[in-house]
C-alpha cells in the first residue's frame, strides 16, 4: 500500500514546518508536500494527494480564490481549510466553494491531526465529504443543544437529564447526528462540528 501524501499549502514557514512535523509523528510513513502559494503548489505538486491543508489567508491568490483550482487538479481529493479566522461566514464561504471542512490555527495540534484523518475516512471509496453530507440540511435546535453537550464531553444520561427527556431520546439525537455528519462516534462528530465551526 502506498503511503498517505499530504499537501501542505501555507505562507508561514514556521507553522507549515511545524505542523508537517506534527502530521509525520502521528501519521508515520506519511509524505508531506508543502508549498508556501497555490502558484507553488499547482506547479510542483505530485500528481496524486490524498489530502490538502490550504490556509485561506495567502500571497497571491487567497485559498478561498483557489478552492477551485485545487479540485480542478485533484477532483476527489479533500480541501481542509486552516485559519486563524473563524467566523461563520468565512467558513461557509470555504464550505460553499467545495472545502471538505474548516479547522482553526488556535486547535491544538492533535485535533488538527484528527479533522485529517476524519476526512481522510471520508473520502474513501469516493463518499461524500463532511461537508457535502451536512450541506443539504440543517441540525434542529434540540439536535444542536444536544451536540453542544457532546461537546462538553457529557453521556447519553447526563444529556437526558439535563433536558429533561428520556435516554431513548438522546439516544435517537445522537443517532441522527452522527448520520448528519456521515461518522461512526460521537468523537468524531464532535471533531465534525468542530471542523464546521458548530461548536466552540
């Protein structure tokens, strides 16, 4: 089998070196190829990436401008946006160009290793991205409280009790949940919203 390539597109050398390292320890045997501008990336970048790290904010053209580009050279390969702004209209913005998901600079390292390997699972086999799964509807104001205290890391009871229904309920929220974002556990839906900006 070969080995995972992953491309790393940011203007700051310091963070792409750093995260490069950080993805090549959690992910051993993985190739990094990073580029500093979508003109750098486009030009010399292999033929086949399993993953894109591209930072919104970029010398040139803007990693939102160049969404486009990058799906036009790899279409099956995941765009996972990196910024240090979050707000929610620029992540749906990068959503709406085609970005598989959006992870800010301030998570720590290992949470930006997980967003990875989330979308890496994600795109096996050709399935939907996180984003085209969560894209054609929305989460209901119970199913996003009860997100929120997934969130903070509380079981299935504690949620009930907190909200005052029945564990059945809970138990069918998170289940219609984790299909929303097309994952198997309540970790990785919690690191899905993360990604969508959905939780803090």
């Amino acid at each position: 089998m070969s080995s995972i390539c992953v491309a790393l597109i940011d203007d700051h050398a310091i963070f792409r070196i750093g995260l490069g390292m950080v993805i090549g320890t959690a992910m051993p045997g993985t190739r990094i190829f990073e580029a500093a501008s979508l003109d750098e990336a486009l030009a010399g970048a292999p033929d086949h990436v399993d993953v894109v790290l591209l930072d919104i904010r970029l010398n040139g053209l803007s990693g939102l401008e160049g969404i486009g580009l990058l799906k036009h050279k790899w279409p099956m390969t995941p765009v996972l946006m990196l910024s240090s702004h979050d707000e929610p209209e620029t992540v749906r913005l990068a959503l709406a160009r085609g970005a598989a998901g959006f992870v800010s600079k301030a998570q720590a390292a290992a949470q930006i290793v997980e967003a990875i390997l989330l979308v890496l699972r994600g795109s096996v086999g050709g399935l939907p991205s996180i984003a085209s799964r969560a894209a054609p509807r929305r989460l209901t104001p119970r199913q996003c409280e009860v997100l929120e205290l997934l969130h903070q890391g509380l079981s299935n009871k504690l949620i009930a009790r907190q909200l005052t229904v029945s564990d059945n309920t809970v138990r069918r929220h998170v289940q219609d949940i984790l299909e929303f974002f097309g994952v198997a556990s309540r970790t990785e839906a919690v690191f899905a919203a993360r990604c969508q900006a959905l939780v803090g």
